[in-house]
C-alpha cells in the first residue's frame, strides 16, 4: 500500500551562508555538499515533490539567497502551485532582488534575529549582519508580503526575551517563532554554552505570556521549549518520513534535518526519483510506522502521538537510533538529559562557555 505524500519540501539550496551562528543545525561536514544541483535538477526535484502532494515549498540553507537561480526556483514552484516561502537571514535581500521575488510568487518570507541588540546580535551571527536584518524586514512589509520572524533561543539570548520580542513588534512580524534550540549540527557541538538554566527559561515563559496578552490582535507568538525540560519528546518531523521531506545541497533526500548522522544508506535525487525514495528507500522507510519501535514506546499508548521523539536525537545520545528518545522520562536512557540539564543548572558550573562559530564552507578543507 502507498503511504501519504509529504505536505512540505524543504529544499536547502545551499550550505553556503554569510552568517556563521553557533547554533547552526548545518552538518559538521560542511565539504560532502559542494556539489550542489543545478537549476534543472531543482527544477525536476519540486516538479516530482508536487506530484508526490506537496504543497509547500520552503527555500532554505545555509542562506538561499546565495543561489543565483532563487528568483528561477520560486517561479518553478508558483507555476507548479506550490505556496513558496523564503527562509533568509535578510543578508541579500536588497530591494531589487526581493522585487524579482514579488514577481515570480514568493509567498511568504522567515527572516532570522539573534537577540535585540547590535553587538550580541552580529557577536552570535559572527558576523555584522543586525541593521541589514532590519533594512531587509523593512523591505518584506514595503511589498506587502506575510512576514514571519525566527528566534533560536539559548542561554546567551534568553535573558533579552523581552527586548527581543519588542524589536520583532517593531520590525512588523505577523508572526514569531521562538524556538529553542535543537540540539543538532553546530548546536550539538556548543550544546553546553546553549543550553539554559531553569531560571532563565520560567522568566521567558512569563515574558511570552505577558507579550501575548499585549499583542494577541497584532502578532501571533509561537514558543517551543526545550525539550530536555519536557517529559515527552517532540513528535518530530510530524513523524519519520510521515509528512515532509528535506533535500541537501547534494541531492541528498532526507526524512528530517539531521538525517545524514544516521548510519543509514543515502538516497540522493539524482540517482533515484522522489516517488522511489519516498516509497521504498530504505532510509525512508526505516523508521515510518510504529513496527520499529522498541519498549517502552511499542505498548505505550502515546506512540502515535510523538513516535517516539527524534530518531537523530536518540542516535546523538545513545548511538543507536532505534531507541526511544532520551528526552522521554520513560526511557531507559533518560538519565543522559537529566545530566546535562543538572550541569545547565549547576551554580558552579562554567558559566560563560565559549562558543565554536560554524565555519564559512570554503574555511572547510575537504
Ligand atoms: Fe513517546 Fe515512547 Fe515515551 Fe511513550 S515511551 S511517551 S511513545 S517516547
Ligand atoms: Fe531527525 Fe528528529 S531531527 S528525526
């Protein structure tokens, strides 16, 4: 039998990105994806992702805006029919280049901020980036586009909730999402400078609530926790290959983000189509359903509503990504996050951790 389609592609056009954020959930081998497809390939990759149902089409990196052929792709994608949002740094979108945009159909627009401020802000992009964010947030509201504002939230910006939702309110976001961050990539890497006190993260949840109340007619306010302070993990991806699909520079085809950790066979969309891989990759297939699940998830009765949690986090954690997610309190490695929450939480614990920035992939000897 045919499972469903995916609702989402997220097409990652490139790893090359100006910013170089700490948090970056990239992989650590940055070199595997120069080879990056081509405008045709592209061009086959979102017509066989429509035909397999998916309706949306994020453009995504590393920064997108670095392709010469974006403009191309989102024009690709509304003659298709596919809604098209650009997920940027704002570096790149000059007036004249988000015009070309407008025109070919980009829907919508994510722009990212990394605090309230310009020096911790261009200090955690690791690079001086926080007025052209806000030239080009400006420019998203002159042409009239939906536009939503990212937050990957950590120890080092959370204490400004505050003046970081202000300046998201001033910026004209429809939306914002504060996410915390995912322990992937460059964020795996820097997890102990990243990962935030109990302390720090009750005095944001209170700054949310309060910034919801002022705000409900104005902007909506999304707010993901940590989930190593959660008791059940996140349902991620929505499910392993359940209802989006991710595809790398390389043309690599990939269930979720982090995938290619996994010591699972590649699939790659320029030997295989997207209906094949979808269908019967063994990478897709590995993990979909409820039949690969070990106990406790096997005869929990919550197993279909979060799967299990993330198969790259159980992989990170425990080597094998197989097991139940260690972020669930029922798991039998649930001790390897209360660890690291405990040291996160430790009065004489390191307190000003140096952060490793994620290199520019040229700096990437192959
Ligand atoms: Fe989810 Fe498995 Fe934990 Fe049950 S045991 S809550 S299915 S992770
Ligand atoms: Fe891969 Fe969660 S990021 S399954």
């Amino acid at each position: 039998m045919r499972s469903d389609g995916p609702f989402a592609l997220l097409a990652e056009l490139t790893y090359d990105c100006p910013l170089h954020c700490a948090y970056c959930s990239n992989p650590l081998e940055l070199a595997h994806y120069r080879d990056e497809l081509t405008t045709a390939e592209w061009q086959r990759v979102l017509a066989e992702a429509r035909e397999l149902g998916a309706l949306q089409l994020h453009l995504s990196g590393g920064e997108p805006l670095r392709r010469r052929d974006v403009v191309e792709l989102v024009r690709t994608g509304r003659e298709l029919g596919m809604y098209s949002n650009l997920v940027t740094s704002g570096l790149g979108l000059s007036p004249a280049r988000a015009g070309q945009l407008r025109e070919a159909g980009l829907d919508h627009v994510q722009i990212s901020v990394q605090a309230d401020e310009p020096v911790l802000s261009d200090r955690l992009a690791g690079t001086p980036s926080y007025q052209r964010k806000l030239d080009a947030a400006r420019t998203v509201k002159e042409l009239g586009w939906p536009l939503t504002v990212n937050v990957v939230l950590h120890r080092q910006n959370l204490d400004r909730i505050d003046g970081i939702l202000e300046l998201v309110e001033a910026m004209g976001a429809d939306r914002v999402e504060l996410a915390n961050t995912q322990y992937y990539g460059w964020a795996w890497r820097n997890r102990g400078g990243l990962l935030p006190s109990r302390a720090q993260l009750e005095r944001a949840e209170t700054a949310v609530r309060a910034a919801r109340e002022r705000l409900r007619d104005r902007m909506q306010i999304l707010y993901i926790l940590p989930d190593y302070y959660e008791r059940y993990p996140k349902p991620c991806m929505g499910g392993w290959a359940s209802r989006q699909l991710v595809v790398a520079p390389n043309g690599d085809a990939l269930p979720c983000l982090a995938a290619h950790e996994l010591p699972l066979p590649r699939a790659n969309v320029r030997e295989r189509s997207l209906d094949w891989i979808w269908e019967e990759s063994p990478l897709f297939r590995r993990f979909r359903g409820t039949d690969w699940m070990p106990e406790p998830c096997r005869g929990c009765e919550r197993r279909e509503l979060d799967f299990g949690g993330c198969r790259c986090q159980a992989f990170q954690l425990t080597g094998d990504a197989a097991r139940t997610d260690p972020v669930c309190h029922l798991s039998p490695d649930h001790e390897l996050v209360t660890a690291a929450v405990r040291a996160a939480n430790d009065p004489a614990g390191p307190q000003e951790v140096v952060l490793t920035p994620r290199p520019h992939p040229r700096e990437v000897v192959p």
